[in-house]
C-alpha cells in the first residue's frame, strides 16, 4: 500500500476506504508523472 503515498488524493480516498476511488487516483497520479516526464 505504499502507492497510495504518490498523491495527497490518494491518502484521501484511502482513509475512507474507498480502494476504488483511490486506485483512480493513483492512475491519474501516474498518467500526469509520465506526462511530465516526457
């Protein structure tokens, strides 16, 4: 469960329990990072 600390968002959604709404979240995160990356 340490991906849900890529995003303060994540931390949210995580702390109420919703695995799904968080687990989008984390995919947002990660779609925005290899955008900036590039």
């Amino acid at each position: 469960m340490g991906q849900t600390a890529i995003c303060p968002g994540d931390r949210l959604a995580a702390r109420l329990d919703d695995r799904l709404r968080s687990r989008m979240l984390i995919v947002k995160c990660i779609r925005s990072n290899l955008a900036a990356l590039k």
